[in-house]
C-alpha cells in the first residue's frame, strides 16, 4: 500500500469526524506520521484542548491498516475507555483489543474476583488454553498459537482475562495501562511483533513502571492472613476459645494488636504442644496433600503448620521493624527466608473454599523470594512497617519493553522534554511542544513578592499561620469558586482549621479531601464541589486529572511548591546523576545542582504544571493561579520559564496588589 504525506492528508480529512481541524492537529498528525515512516522517536506536548487523542489516533489507524501493530498505553481505565470509544467511532476495519489487570475480572474457578498467584497455583484450570481438544462442557475448541506453541480453548468456558490476552495476540491495535504493559508486552509479542509504541499522559510513565517494579514486603498483611487461616481451619474448641479472646479486645491497633496476637498464637501453641509435631507438621502436608486436610489429625496439622509460619514471619517482621526509616540498606541486612512451602499450598486451600479475591500470604511469600534476585539498581529502606525495594531508574526496562518500535510520548504537561527522554528510555527522539488552542488573556498566573517561603525547616507554625491568613484573604478578595492545593495533608489540615474558624467571614461552603479517600469518594467530592461552589481544599496527588470547566473553577491557590521529601530512592538518583557528571568533567558545584534540577526540581516543577493545568480546560474557561510560596517569585518561576517547564508568563505583585487585581481580571469574564 502507499505511503505518502499526500496519502495520509487525504486519509485523516476523510476520517476526521468534525468540520473543523485545528492547526495544532494538523501539525501533531503529520509529525507523528513522519515519526512513524522514518523510525524516529518522537515526544509532544499538546495542552489541554488542542485534541491530542485523536490527532495519534488518526495516523495509528492509517499505519494499522497497512499492517503496523500498535500499542497505545495511559494510566487510568476510564481513559482507556474513553480511547476505545473514539477509535470505535472512527469504524477502522481492524482488530481492537483492550486488556486490563487481572483483578478486573472475575475467576471462573473460583468464582470471585482474579488473582495471579492463585492462577499460578491452580495449574489445572479447565478456564484457561491446554492441549486438551475437547471441553469438559463437550464443545470441540478452537486452536490458538502462542509463539511456536499451539493450546486449544473452549469459546463458552474461557475465563474473560485468558479471552483478552488471546485477542491481544493477533491484535492490529491495543489498549492497556502502564502496568500491564510492563507485565505482559513480551507474552502478547508472542506471535506479532509491536511496531509503533503511542504513550498517552507520558508524565505518568516514570512513576507507573517504577511502581510496578517496585517490591514491597510487609509482614503485617501475611500474619493476618495466618491468623484467618488459623481460625478458619480450628476445631471447635480452639475457635471457642478464639472467640472469647477476640471478644477481649475492642480495638485491634498498636499494642493492643502486639497483645492480642501473642495471645491468639499462644492458643494454638497450647493447643498443638501435646498433639503434633510443630516442626514436622510442614512436611507431612506437603507429603500427604488434600489427603491429611480430610482427617480429623488434618486440622491439628494445618494449624501446627500455620504456627510454624508465624514464627518464621514474625521474625522477619521484628527484622525490619528494627531498621532505621528512610535509610538506605544494604543487601546483606536482607537475609530474609520463609521454609515453609506448604503455606501456600494451604492458602491455595483456603482461597478455594472461601472464593476469596487475593492470597496475600504466598504474595508475601514470593516478594521476599525476590528479594535474592534484585540488583544495584534497587534502593531498600524502611517506611513504616514495610520494607520497599524500588528501582532507581527504570530507562533500562522500558527500553527492553520498546525493542525495535517507533514510540510516541503524549502529554498536556510533560516539561522539560529532555529529561523526560532520559527518565523515559527515549533519550533520542524529535521534540514537538504545540501552543495552547485557548486565548491566553483569559487566565493570569500571579506570583506572590510578599508570599511565605515554604521551605522545610524554621518555625512551621508561624509559616503555616502567615500562609493560612494569605489565603483567605485571596478567597475573601475573589468570592470565585478556588481550588487550593497543599504539599501534605498536614498543611491541608491546618488550612482546613483556620478556614473553619473564619467561615462566617468567608461566606463560603468548605469542601475538604482526606487521606483516607478512595477513588469513588474523591470523585464524589469533586461533584459535589463542582455542583455547588465554594472553595475545595486537596493536596496536589488529588488535584492531577482533576477537570472541573467553566464558572465552577475560576481560581488555583498553590500553597507551597511541591519540593519532594528526601527519600533514599531521591538521594541515590540525585547521586548517581553527580557521579555520571563528574565523570564528564563537570566541576564538582555545577554537578551538584544540575543533579538537584533533574531530580527534586523536575520533579517540583513536573508538579506544579500539573497545578496550573486544572485551570483552563475550555476555551470559554477563564481563571487566576496565584502562587503563594514566595520562592516561586524569588528564583523557581524564572528556572521553570527557562530550562522549559513553564510556558506562558507570569506577573509578580504584592499581596495588596492582587487582593485588588484578581476580583477586577474575574469580573471581565465572569457570567451573572
């Protein structure tokens, strides 16, 4: 088939499904095109508005159809489906595929929601392909190959999650998230190879794949799977007596949990000690099987099995717990080691019989497994009772996830493009940054000269208090509808308490996010927020994909720049970034702060793009950002504005100034 720029005009014009393209499609669409037929990289920031999805959507369906595979990533399902249904409305004469996480589909097997280890475990599915011609339904099945494999699968009995990889295998175009890419690109490369890689909401990636590297180790979630195990399997009178200590405790936290667990486990000792062999009763169920869980020997067995298990798991629990937090470990601190192999077994047992959706103690199991097989890249410390094991940089696997493909990073708000290349794995690639489809006089940024210097350190409680009055007297001033962002939840909090305490002056409804919030909830506040005005107080993790248009969002508070807290993963990036750069020759000054702006700054200045972005979502919006930490005005906004993060200006006043400037610059646009 042809391929020509005068071929693909006369494609997308055909296909475009509105009368009007806009510029900055136009530019995007044959960019990308050119990308594609000479195998260059390419990364693009389209802001809000300019019609990003479908201007990678379009050249995806014309390189599809003349026989390029494509894989388009983004973080969320509601984007995946939002992507799914622009490309179904185009009607390409292709084969779509979308896969999602396991734990979005239910297990036929078990008859609750899917879990990958319990797939791993039961090695005789009859829900998944085998060599098996004939279903046990009767229905003669159809063939399916698997690289140089051929497997056989029932259409009426193969569970949902095996049915999407299956059409992933042959797929002209899949959608997915950044987990499963990261997870299963090379199963579902088994019999065509990818060549095009379109990376939606790219700013996300970084964090995506390192979160999906990342093994976390936390013993408390696997004693308490053992302490349900342990009642659930108990004879009668053990459980009578579990019960009663049960009723004992009223809550089940701190040292009540430390007390109420020696004794649960003391129980079962007591129990055991005249009946079984503790230290032999692993084996002979790893022996024996299904046959000794059926006896009435079996339960003293499982249970002196699950004890031998505690023990083994406390031990690593009170190892971690006597780590420093936030400190940097050494692999050889980490001998960690669980011999007892029949403890997944009877969790595999336990899941069956109770249709659970997760077996969190073989989770456990196998992440401390993992731990022997991690390398240099890998940084270990403590956060609270949890061990983390998180790879420094994640370039290296997206590279090997990329292989060959053309790939494409799409974002409204990426930055500085170079360091995202870096970070990304796509370290040579064509730059395109696309100006906003939305006139630039209706919003205003406004940095505060007479703000509060947030930085960590001093005295907080004069800061917070000097910061807290600033911001309302910017929500009394305006009487907009405002979202006020804060670095941390304590920040937000004492926001939330001075606001209260002046509500009657404010005169307006206080709407407040909280740690605790789900997905659901947050989005139900966002509602109510947006339905009925007022002023929204969030931390920055909320306030990303955040959009709320027109009059119910008509000013951004950013309280204080989202300078990340030092972690171990921080400090051995931003020292392995000097190392490399020392090594270059850079003098030992200039190496420390260039390593500072590719790490802490990016990831600030990453952030409060994020911010400013939630502002202006259509062209009839119209809005004020004021940033209240003076650094901002003091050297941050210029460093943004020049090493290219922040691309439209900004005007620097007093607080005075923009008490009586920001109701005048709301009053041009506002509707009555």
């Amino acid at each position: 088939m042809v391929i020509s720029l005068e071929d693909f005009r006369a494609f997308y014009r055909s296909k475009f499904p509105y009368e009007r393209i806009r510029p900055q499609q136009v530019k995007m669409m044959e960019k990308i095109f050119h990308s594609i037929k000479n195998r260059r990289n390419l990364i693009v920031e389209a802001p809000t508005g300019v019609g990003k999805t479908l201007s990678y959507l379009l050249p995806t369906i014309y390189f599809a159809e003349r026989g390029k595979r494509t894989i388009i990533l983004t973080e969320t399902i509601d984007q995946q489906e939002r992507i799914l249904e622009e490309l179904n409305a185009l009607r390409p004469n292709l084969k779509i595929s979308f896969i999602m996480g396991k734990n979005n589909f239910i297990c036929k097997a078990k008859g609750s929601k899917a879990d990958g280890l319990f797939c791993k475990l039961n090695r005789r599915c009859l829900h998944r392909p085998n060599r098996r011609k004939r279903c046990i339904c009767g229905t003669e099945k159809e063939p399916v190959r698997i690289g140089e494999d051929i497997k056989y699968f029932c259409p009426f009995c193969i569970c949902d999650y095996q049915k999407s990889k299956i059409e992933c295998l042959e797929g002209d175009i899949l959608v997915m998230n950044n987990s499963i890419f990261y997870h299963l690109k090379e199963e579902i490369d088994a019999n065509r190879e990818t060549e095009i890689i379109i990376c939606d909401e790219a700013h996300k990636l970084e964090k995506s794949i390192r979160n999906s590297a990342t093994i976390e180790i936390n013993p408390e979630v696997a004693l308490r799977r053992l302490r349900a195990m342990a009642y659930h399997f108990a004879p009668a009178l053990v459980k009578k007596y579990l019960e009663r200590l049960r009723g004992k405790y009223s809550n089940l936290d701190g040292d009540s949990l430390k007390s109420y667990e020696r004794d649960f486990w003391s129980i079962v000792h007591n129990y055991l000690s005249r009946r079984v062999d503790i230290e032999g009763c692993k084996d002979t169920i790893l022996y024996y099987g299904e046959m000794i869980l059926e006896t009435p020997e079996g339960k003293a067995v499982i249970l002196g099995t699950l004890l031998d298990g505690y023990y083994q798991i406390r031990d690593i629990r009170d190892r971690i717990l006597s780590f420093e937090e936030n400190k940097e470990l050494e692999r050889e601190e980490l001998r960690f080691k669980v011999d007892n192999e029949a403890l997944m077994y009877l969790e595999y047992y336990y899941v069956s019989q109770k249709k659970l959706p997760d077996m969190s103690l073989t989770d456990f199991l196998d992440r401390v497994k993992n731990l022997e097989i991690i390398d240099d890249n890998f940084v270990i410390y403590r956060s609270g009772q949890s061990l983390l094991c998180v790879p420094v940089l994640v370039s290296s696997y997206l590279k090997r996830l990329y292989g060959d493909a053309t790939v494409i990073h799409c974002s409204a708000t990426i930055g500085n493009l170079k360091i995202h290349g870096l970070k990304t794995g796509v370290e040579s690639f064509d730059p395109l940054v696309l100006d906003s489809p939305f006139p630039k006089d209706r919003r205003r940024i406004i940095a505060l000269k007479d703000g509060v210097n947030m930085k960590y350190g001093g005295d907080w409680t004069i800061k917070r208090e000097r910061a807290n009055e600033n911001i309302f007297k910017l929500l009394r001033s305006a009487e907009a509808n405002t979202l006020v962002l804060f670095r941390s939840f304590e920040d937000l909090q004492s926001a939330y308490n001075y606001l209260l305490d002046r509500a009657s002056e404010l005169k307006r409804k206080i709407f407040c996010y909280h740690p605790d919030m789900d997905g659901r909830e947050a989005n139900l506040l966002k509602e109510r927020f947006e339905k009925e005005g007022g002023v929204l107080l969030a931390t920055g993790r909320f306030a990303e994909g955040v959009d709320i248009p027109g009059e119910a969002l008509t000013m951004v508070i950013i309280d204080s720049l989202p300078f990340p807290v030092p972690t171990p993963i921080l400090n051995r990036e931003q020292r392995l970034v000097k190392e490399r750069l020392l090594r270059k020759g850079v003098d030992p000054r200039t190496a420390h702060w260039q390593s500072f702006l590719m790490t802490s700054f990016h990831i600030m200045a990453s952030t409060v793009i994020q911010m400013i972005g939630r502002l202006i979502r259509t062209e009839k919006d119209y809005g004020v950002v004021v940033i209240q930490d003076r650094r901002f005005y003091q050297w941050v906004g210029e460093e943004m504005r020049r090493r290219g993060y922040l691309k439209d200006d900004y005007v620097s006043m007093s607080l005075r100034s923009a008490l009586e400037y920001i109701p005048r610059f709301l009053s041009r646009f506002r509707n009555y």
